[in-house]
C-alpha cells in the first residue's frame, strides 16, 4: 500500500484527481483529517509535475463531511530547471475546502542534520497511545500509535515540563514512506497541545506545512512534537519526523485551534 492507495486517489484528467471521505480518512468529528487532505494534494501535485516535494502547505478554508467526494485540482505555476512552484486546490461540490501551495524539485548540496533523534523506546515496547475522545470511524482506528515519550492524556495532570511528546506511528502494511504519508503524521502536532495546558485537548488544523528532508523505507515514523505557544485558543507546534534508523524525514509545523475536552466515560 503506498499513500494514494490509502487515499483511494483516482486520477481523472491532466489536471483533476478524485477520492471520497472514507471513515479512514475522518476525525472523530466524521469530516475529513486535515493531513489527509494535504496528503492529497501532495500526491496529486508530485504526480502531475514528475517531481518530489521540497514542501507543501495547506490552508483550511472549510470542512469535507464523511461519504463527500473531493476533487482536487492542481495548476503547475511555474516549472524551472530544478524546482516547480505548483498549487492544489481541493473543492466539495465546487465549494474550495482547503488550498495547497508547494514546491517540487531535487538539487545536489547536502550536509548531515544538526540535530539527532531522541532515545525512545522500540516501537514495540511502547503503550498503544489512547485519545480522550471516540475514535470510532475516525483515521485513528486505521493509523497504529505508540506513546514514545511522555504520559498519556489521562495521566496528564498539571502543566508537564519533563521532555516532549513523542508517538511512533504507522499505517499498517504501508512500509515506504512519501511526502503525502509523512503530511498525515504531521497533522498528529495537535496532540502536543495538553502537554500546555496540563488537560486532555482537541485540537482543529488552521493549517500544515511539510518541509521534506530525505525519504528511506520505514515501517514506523517517530513523530517528534515541540509546542511553541497556546495564546488566545490558538497554538503553535512542530514535528521532526524521524525513520525507525534515526534519518530526518521532515519537519511539519502548524497552527492549532484548541479546546479542552472531557475524558471518554469508561
């Protein structure tokens, strides 16, 4: 399984692809997960430019509600002879839902990350990481979690300073990672949210942005979660994406609109 099959992108023209809000595709609130609409238009802008992303943003403008069809329709702005400035933009029912502006391309300089990848436990020794939500026909049912690093969201209790978040995540039986696989880890920055407020937080995405570093098979994505700031109900994080083997993938970031939620009721 790659990331359009997870999607169920179907390319219709040059320009135009289409895939239907699916349950794993929803959040619990049953409308799409803002990663998987970025994912989308990242599928669909490396495909119609030939090329990999450098990085990709996405902006909210409104919702997808679970069963609607989405239509994404991508415009090659400029094509030079390294890099693609491209947008996407995904409609309901010719209503836009969100917008994708990105660049596509390749280079040649490098130099090693100046940063490492935190000591976590193996994947296979963390706890399944549980919401205090219903995530019945939601993506979470689909998309295998484990607490890396910090408490659970019941067990947060005050504001907790002690290290950062971090979850590792994959799809199940999706084993090399692309651009549009790491914009759905991306979107998991707002789960960082209670570790500001000491509560169980529910965030909504304003907006993703991905910033690409390199690509390398890997079943797990440790999703690296650094919050910024909560002011006014809105806050602001970042992800640093690692592989299983410590190799930087990306970095996301994105601004969260926050509420306090109750615990699920046992």
């Amino acid at each position: 399984m790659d990331a359009t099959d997870f999607l169920d992108l179907r390319r219709d023209t040059l320009s135009e692809w289409t895939f239907v809000v699916t349950e794993q595709l929803a959040t619990p609130g049953r409308f799409l997960f803002g990663g998987c609409g970025l994912a989308a238009g990242i599928a669909a802008l490396e495909e119609a430019s030939g090329r990999p992303t450098i990085w990709a943003s996405a902006q909210y403008l409104s919702y997808a509600t679970l069963d609607a069809e989405v239509r994404v329709t991508t415009e090659l702005l400029v094509e030079g002879g390294h890099v693609t400035q491209a947008r996407a933009t995904a409609t309901v029912d010719k209503r836009e839902i969100l917008t994708v502006n990105a660049a596509l391309g390749t280079g040649t300089l490098e130099a090693p990350p100046p940063r490492l990848m935190p000591a976590v436990p193996d994947p296979e020794g963390c706890p399944p990481l549980e919401r205090p939500f219903d995530v019945d026909r939601s993506i979470f049912r689909h998309v295998d979690c484990r607490l890396a690093m910090l408490r659970h969201d019941d067990e947060v209790d005050g504001p907790n300073a002690k290290g950062l978040p971090a979850i590792w995540s994959r799809i199940p039986g999706h084993l090399e990672p692309s651009a549009a696989t790491l914009a759905i880890f991306g979107d998991f920055v707002a789960g960082g949210v209670s570790q500001l407020t000491g509560r169980p937080t529910r965030g909504r995405s304003l907006d993703n942005t991905l910033r690409m570093v390199t690509l390398e098979p890997t079943e797990w994505v440790l999703c690296e979660i650094r919050m910024h700031a909560l002011s006014g109900g809105f806050a602001q994080g970042t992800a640093f994406l690692w592989s299983r083997s410590g190799t930087l993938l990306a970095t996301a970031s994105q601004s969260i609109a926050a509420k306090l939620v109750e615990p699920v009721a046992p």
